[in-house]
C-alpha cells in the first residue's frame, strides 16, 4: 500500500501516530462496508475518480477478487477490488446519501 511521505513525516512525531500508521494496510484490508471510494485509472469507465460509489454484495464475486459497483449508468458491474478503498460512513450519514441517492 502506497503511503504519501508528508502523512507518513506526520506521523512519526508520535508513538500513537506510528502504531496507528503500522497497522493501517491491514486495518483497510479488513474492513467490510458497503461504500468504496474509486482509486482507479481515470480511464477505467464509467467510473469517476475520486467518487464514492455504492456496492451490491456479491460473495461470488468477492471469491475472485472483484466488487460489484453500480457505476454511472445506473447499472452495476463488476471491477477488481484494488480499484478502490473501502470508507466506513456513520450509520447517520449512510442514511442521508440514500436518501439523497432515492431522490434524484
């Protein structure tokens, strides 16, 4: 996993800092939410870098590696896991970005 130097500078200031930026690989490797947030190649249609897409579980497809993402047709697809990084949203703000995901 690539780590920028200016965060990993910043944290070595402390043994806190340290500990948390150690374990932080596999703290992104276990984590299992619903939301991903797209790393991939800017050419890696219909997905927008940088964007926060919803997953549809998919344990097959988790076997392989891959996630299913509904992109931006709408449609859901399928896409290798490395493409993005899992974001763990507050039960408070799931609920609003579905709701707003209902109404447009």
């Amino acid at each position: 996993m690539y780590i920028p130097e200016r965060l990993a500078a910043a944290c070595r200031g402390s043994a806190e800092r340290r500990t948390w930026l150690e374990r932080l690989p596999d703290t992104i490797g276990e984590l299992q939410d619903r939301w991903r947030l797209s790393l991939g190649h800017p050419f890696d249609a219909p997905l927008i870098l940088g964007k926060v897409y919803r997953v549809v579980p998919d344990a097959r497809a988790a076997k392989d590696d891959l996630v299913r993402i509904i992109d931006e047709s709408g449609e859901d697809d399928l896409f290798h896991k490395k493409q993005f990084a899992l974001v763990d949203f507050p039960q408070a703000v799931r609920k609003k970005i579905l709701a707003l995901q209902r109404a447009s």
